[in-house]
C-alpha cells in the first residue's frame, strides 16, 4: 500500500458573537442544526477527517467559547493556526463592519510570517433567511473586502440549509494545504 501522508491542520473560526460560527461547524461535522441559540462554553474543537487528493487531512476546526465581545482568546486559540476563516452574517450590516477588527486581531495574535499570503476565507452566513431579502450586505461589497484583503475566497452559506458548507470548507482545507 502506498504511503499515505497525514496532514493535521488547525483551522481558528472569527466573527462576532451570533453570526452562526458554531451551527456551521455543527452542520459540516455533525450534520446538525438547532435554531436554539447557546453561546458556546468552554475553549473547543472539532475535527474532521478528509481526503484530498492523495493526502488524508485532518481539520481541526476551533470555535470562540462565547467571548467575542471581549475579544480575549487566549494565545493557545491563535498557536500554530493554518487558516482562518471570518464569518459575518449577511443581515447584520455590524457584522461585516467587525471583519477588519477581526482580521487585524488575528494577524496580530497569530502573526504568521508571511501575512499578505497566509489563507484566509470569508462567510456570508445565513443567506436562507428572507430568501435573501433582507440581507443588508451585497455580494458586491463582500467581494470587494476580500478582492482589497489580499484576494481571500469568499462564498455565501446557510448552516440552516446547509447551503455552501461542505464546499466553504472544503476550500479552506485546499487553501492552508496549499500554503503548507
Ligand atoms: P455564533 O455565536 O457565531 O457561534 O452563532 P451560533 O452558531 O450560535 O448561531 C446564532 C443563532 O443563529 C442561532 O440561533 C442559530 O440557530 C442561528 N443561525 C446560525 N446559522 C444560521 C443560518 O445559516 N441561518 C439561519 N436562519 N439561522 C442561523
Ligand atoms: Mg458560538
């Protein structure tokens, strides 16, 4: 059998508090939904096995444990991350107005060594509700934040309708092996 190389990469989810950071690694790992809303407690991850190409990788996908307001994730959130996706929701304009504050928080914590092409992704969450009618923010204007941040991959997801998931994540996996 051939040698198969086992890649371990650590994936730090952002974006404030409500914007749908836990269901959409709920729906990707778990393939469940709740419309509850429990602010996430404790320091966590999650992880998922996939195949790319010929290598097995291991997404190891860690949540903020409800303290984005405060925006004090420890060091150990930050250590040795290989991506970082940004999530906003679609409907809430502050969302999306809070991306640079958490793209800046995470180059300052993180601080990869290469910052202009360390891999990032953007989420536009919940894009289910109102068939999209009352989503405040364009595919334009998001298109347009990742273009001026260094061309980061954006796409458009529903962790309700698990609309985009699969492929949103399956994008970042591609996007930090890549930079490996
Ligand atoms: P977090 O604070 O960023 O982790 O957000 P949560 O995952 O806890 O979600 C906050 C609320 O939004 C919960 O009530 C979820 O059920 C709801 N929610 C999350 N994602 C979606 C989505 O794609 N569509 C809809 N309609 N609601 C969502
Ligand atoms: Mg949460």
């Amino acid at each position: 059998m051939a040698t198969r190389r086992r890649t371990l990469l650590k994936v730090i989810v952002l974006g404030d508090s409500g914007v749908g950071k836990t269901s959409l690694m709920n729906q990707y790992v778990h393939n469940k939904f709740s419309l509850q809303y429990k602010a996430t407690i404790g320091a966590d991850f999650v992880t998922k096995e996939l195949q790319i190409g010929d290598k097995l990788v291991t997404l190891q996908i860690w949540d903020t444990a409800g303290q984005e307001r405060f925006q004090s994730l420890g060091a150990a959130f930050y250590r040795g991350a290989d991506c970082c996706a940004l999530v906003y929701d679609l409907n809430v304009a502050k969302s999306f107005d809070s991306l640079d504050n958490w793209h800046e928080e995470f180059l300052k914590q993180a601080n990869p060594s290469d910052p202009k092409t360390f891999p990032f992704i953007v989420l536009g969450n919940k894009v289910d509700i109102d068939g999209g009618r009352s989503r405040v923010v364009s595919e334009k204007k998001a298109a347009d934040w990742c273009a001026s941040n260094g061309n980061i991959p954006y796409f458009e997801t529903s962790a309700k309708e698990d609309y985009n998931v699969d492929e949103a994540f399956l994008t970042i996996a591609k996007t930090a092996l890549a930079n490996e």
